[in-house]
DNA sequence: TTACAATATTTGTATATACAAATGTAAATT
DNA sequence: AATTTACATTTGTATATACAAATATTGTAA
C-alpha cells in the first residue's frame, strides 16, 4: 500500500505527514474488511468489542465505565452500544444493587455463541490483513507502536 | 502505547490480533488529537481532506469521481461532504460542460486561505504525535506500512 | 431512432457518532 | 437534616456515515 500511488500525487510528501495519511488509509482497509467480516452477524466493531470485554470479564459484570476505559468510544454512545447486545440477547444490564448509580453488565450465553462463531471470522480478516507480514516484522510494528 | 495496559488484560493477545487492536487504538489517539486541531475551524478530517485534495489539483477542476478514489470516504458522502465545503465558501461547483453528468470541484480563494492555516495546526498535531519517533523509525514504519 | 446499458452524481433512509445537558443517586459539608 | 458537590449513566440533538435506490445524461446496438 503505497501512499503516493492512492492519493495519486506526484509530490514528495514530508515524512511525519505521510506517516499520518498512511496510518489513515490502513486503519480504512482494516476497518473496512473487518466490518465486512462482522456484516453476517448484523453487529458492528464497536458492538463487537464490547462483547469480547465482556467476555474477558469471564462472568465478573462489567458497568459502564470500565467498558468505556478499555474502549475506543465515546460514553454516550457505551448506553446505546449495550442497548443494541441486550436488544439482541447478547448481553443483560441490571442496576447495581450496592450503588444504584452504577450498572451490571454481562454477555449471555447467546453472546457467547455467536461471539465464539465471531472470533472464527475475524481471525480469518487478521490473516488475510497480514499476510505479507513475517511475526519478527510484526514484532517491529508494534515495537514501533509503543512510541506513539 | 501499550495495548495490554489500555485494554486492561493481563492475558497475552496473539500476535496478529495485537496488532490489529493496536493500530486501531493508534487510529483513534490520532484521529482525535486531528479533529482536535481542526475544530476551531468548524470543519471534520474528511473536509479538510477534500480541500487538500482540490488544492493539489493546482487549478485544475476536479469532479467527484476523482475526489473519491483518492479519499477514504465513500461516494454517497462525497456529494454532501463538497456541499458543505461549498456552503462554507471553500469550494465552487459547476456542471461540466463536455458531460453534463459530471460536476468540476474547484477551491476558492478563501479556501486556500483557511487551508493554509489549517496546515499549520496540522504541521503542529503531527509533530505532536510522532515526537517519540526518529526520522529513521518513520522509515522504518512506513515500510512496514507497505506491507499492509 | 428507439431501446438498452453504462456512467456520474444525488437522494432517502437507517444507523452511528460527538458533544452538551439532564437525570438520578451517593457522598461530603455546613 | 438540609444543601452542595461529585459520580454514573442516560437522553437530546446535530452531524456523519453506509448502503441502496433514484435521477439524469451519454454511449451503443438492434
């Protein structure tokens, strides 16, 4: 994926700017396949996130905040992303008996399933995404990751 | 940026799907130092991106076709991602005369001049996000970047 | 020359996101 | 105990995005 060539210029772009627009157009391919991936299950990546949270509470309910902390989104939206799994049977919300502000969130065993089924597809899109890439390269990467 | 230590896991990820929720964790920092930067100018990263684009084309119209295989957005936005430029006095639209199908996008004088602030606060958020690199390490980014 | 296909853009609609304000609850202060 | 402050979540609203369908124009073939 070479910059210059999509964004077709013929101009030499400095080299912290075209870091920029590179990560921009990778990040669109990823999220692109990803969603496409996630499109059978009717669920998006944030609502997909949410539930591997979730899961990785392994049955410990999670409230609202720590979805959000580990979470790429918003707030508001977290309220509107848990209504969707729970609309959906993958997740349940109970208020928080010991504190009243707070709720409960957990997946459901239907969560679960379709979260396993899920994962298989989404594996796939990761191969597929990096392909070309050796895991010393991907060692690297996120190396290089760190410093941002 | 340490992916375990944002998501919260003392699990360790694979190393495909680590990188994968890394470079999306990396997206979102940047992205929002970069909406961030643009805000005062009341306008969103796909409008500035669209302006940049039609400052490249050095006079030359640009119609939406074009404006689209060169963004990351997709074609139904392209149409009212120009009307708001337009609306904002950034951009001038006419009906191609040769094929009245097409439109030519070109910016207006106010929307270079507006860009060209814009481009130092942009110079600025990627200064900003990329200080902890060397040019060298960008180097080395941007050709694993290619790999993607 | 009419009909059909291809091209370029626009519009409709459903869903997603961002930001600010509102709600309800608990804790702290007077 | 009443008042204020802080906390956790929800709601309102404006804007953005995704996808499909519609519109308008041009090119092509019977």
């Amino acid at each position: 994926m070479n910059v210059e060539a999509i964004i077709k210029t013929d101009k030499k772009i400095p080299l912290r700017s075209r870091t920029i627009i590179h990560l921009m157009l990778i990040h669109n391919k990823v999220s692109e396949q990803i969603s496409h991936a996630l499109k059978p299950f009717g669920i998006s990546i944030q609502q997909f996130n949410v539930l591997r949270i979730l899961r990785g509470q392994q049955g410990k309910p999670a409230n609202l905040s720590t979805l959000n902390e580990r979470m790429v989104s918003k707030m508001s939206n977290t309220t509107r992303l848990v209504d969707k799994l729970i609309k959906k049977g993958y997740a349940h919300r109970i208020v928080c008996t010991s504190n009243r502000r707070k709720v409960e969130i957990t997946i459901t065993q239907e969560g679960l399933k379709v979260l396993s089924e899920m994962d298989i597809e989404m594996k796939k899109s990761e191969q597929e995404l990096l392909v070309n890439f050796t895991d010393l390269e991907l060692e690297q990467l996120n190396h290089l990751f760190n410093k941002f």
